[in-house]
C-alpha cells in the first residue's frame, strides 16, 4: 500500500507520520504500519480547506513534535483532551481531524481486539479545562507528557476582499472574476498557514511535563 508523501493541493504543507501497530499486523501502510498523512487527507474528511481545517493538522504537527521529537509517534497512543463542549466553536471540526490522524476517538471509537489496539475514549472534551475554549491537551499514555496548545489564525490574516467576495457569492453572485479572485485568496491563507508551519498560528500553554 503506497501513499502519496505531499499534499496535491499544497505541495508546501507538511505531512504527519504515524506507526499504527494495528496497520502493522493487517500489512497496511509503509515500513511496518508507517501511515503518512498530508493535508489532502483531512480535507477529504472535512470536504473542504480553511483555517480550522488547517489549524487542525497543524495543532496535531506540533504536538508530536513537542512529544516525540524526531521519533515516530505510535498512533493509538495519545490521549486528547480538548476544552469546552463538543458543539462550541471549532471544537466539533478540529475533533474529527483529531481523530482521522492520531487514531484518538471518543467513546464511539474502536473498541480493540483482545485488550489491544483500543481507540474508544481517547478523545473528550471539558467544559470546565483550566485553559479554557480554544486549547488541546495531548497525552502520551506510555510515559504521561502532556502538552497544551491553542491556535489562533489571525496572525496569518485573509486578503481584505475575501469576506465581501465570500458574501456575494453565497447571496447569489455569479461573477466568474469575483469567484476566481475568491477562490486564490482563500487558497493562498490557507498556503501561508500550512507553510508556516504552526510556528505563528500555534501556542504551547505549557511544556511537555513528566
């Protein structure tokens, strides 16, 4: 089984690395379970591209790389805890690429096979976190770091015209000059956030901790 090492549509972005040891036994992925994945894949989960989408993949980049440094990170093994309530902001959204990358689910998740390889109730959300709407906890469940980040876009702004020409169009527009200039402007965000990275839009809220 092969899988394409860059994203189609932002050839830029980053890809995410993951050993599934699931994978491994059922003879799927790369080099004994090594799935990759690229910005392609969540938005075929999301069945589009914006900022949340970004942040999503982005918050999950920088997690592993706080975490595991350069050593693959196992998927199934990182417990995420995100604030606020499933329906608040882009919880819900942010959640489902969660899971799609890190295997991490909620209680409707895999149950496992024999005591291994269990996927249900690692993902849930606190309405009353300490950090408040916003931020995502990640835990390594073999040596219990954690890590807390937020994300905010803002610092990567959108073209000014994109929110008027995003208006016209969904009250009706047929303008083929104002869609062609939509669709590069929100195209190009969405470059500028994946090739920067996280390291503008990404905020660690506290260190990795023993």
């Amino acid at each position: 089984m092969t899988t394409p090492e860059r994203s189609r549509l932002f050839p830029d972005a980053p890809v995410i690395r993951f050993r599934d040891p699931f994978a491994a036994l059922l003879g799927i992925g790369e080099d004994d379970g090594i799935l990759t994945f690229t910005f392609d894949d969540v938005v075929k989960l999301a069945g589009h591209y914006g900022p949340t989408v970004a942040g999503a993949f982005l918050v999950v980049k920088r997690a592993v790389e706080l975490l595991y440094g350069a050593t693959v990170p196992e998927r199934g093994q990182l417990r995420i805890t995100i604030a606020g309530t499933e329906d608040q902001g882009i919880n819900g959204p942010m959640s489902q690429i969660f899971t799609l990358i890190t295997g991490s689910a909620g209680d409707n998740g895999f149950q496992g096979l024999h005591g291994r390889y269990i996927r249900r109730g690692l993902l849930s959300f606190d309405g009353v976190a300490i950090f408040g709407p916003g931020s995502f906890t990640f835990e390594r469940l073999d040596t219990g770091q954690t890590v807390t980040l937020s994300y905010d876009p803002t610092p990567i702004p959108a073209d000014p015209a994109t929110g008027e020409d995003l208006l016209s169009l969904l009250y009706g527009d047929e303008n083929e000059e104002v869609l062609a200039r939509f669709r590069h402007n929100w195209h190009e965000r969405i470059r500028r956030l994946l090739t920067d990275g996280g390291e503008m839009t990404v905020r660690e809220l506290d260190r990795p901790s023993a």
